[in-house]
C-alpha cells in the first residue's frame, strides 16, 4: 500500500470520527439539559462566582479578581512561572495606553 493512500485513509478516517463527535454533541444536548440547570441552581444557591480554570496561581484561578501586574511581582520583566500564564491573554486594561509618549 502506498504511503499516500494510507494518508488518505487516515485524514477520512479523523474527518468521520469528527463527524461522530459532533453529532453525538448535538443530540445529547437535550439529555443534558436538566443536568445543567441543576449546577446552574447550585451555583446561584451557593454564590458561586467564576469558573476556577487553573489552580496553579492566584492571578490565573480567578480572572475577574486578579491584579494585572500579580504575574510581574518579582521583577516588571521577569519571565512567566506558571503554564497557564502563557495560556491566558492579558486583560484588556492592560492593552490601553493613557497617553501619548513620542
């Protein structure tokens, strides 16, 4: 068998296991429904706030209660200590400028 027909095999072989996938997703949508409203429930009973994506620093555990400059508190050029620093963009405040420099 050459090398490109089981290539080719390969690639519809991922198209059609991705297919399944996404079908599968769709019909369980419905199945799911009263699972979520169930943590939906919890989570207002519980004044539960955002979702914890990370445990590994403060400032990536919960992103609507980080400081924008937590990630730099050794040094203003230091580079990242954590993983998921590099997984998350900065927030936006960050990307303003409060004024023209040049």
């Amino acid at each position: 068998m050459r090398k490109s027909t089981v290539f080719l095999i390969y690639i519809f072989s991922n198209i059609i296991f991705l297919a399944a996938l996404g079908a599968h997703s769709f019909y369980q949508k419905e199945v799911a429904r009263p699972w979520l409203a169930e943590k939906r429930e919890m989570v207002r009973r519980l004044d539960l706030t955002d979702l914890c994506l990370f445990t590994e620093a403060s400032y990536t555990r919960h992103l609507t209660q980080a400081d924008g400059h937590v990630a730099f508190q050794d040094h203003p050029v230091s580079l990242e200590h954590f993983p998921s620093g590099s997984l998350l963009r900065p927030s936006s405040t960050m990307n303003r400028t409060h004024a023209r420099l040049d």
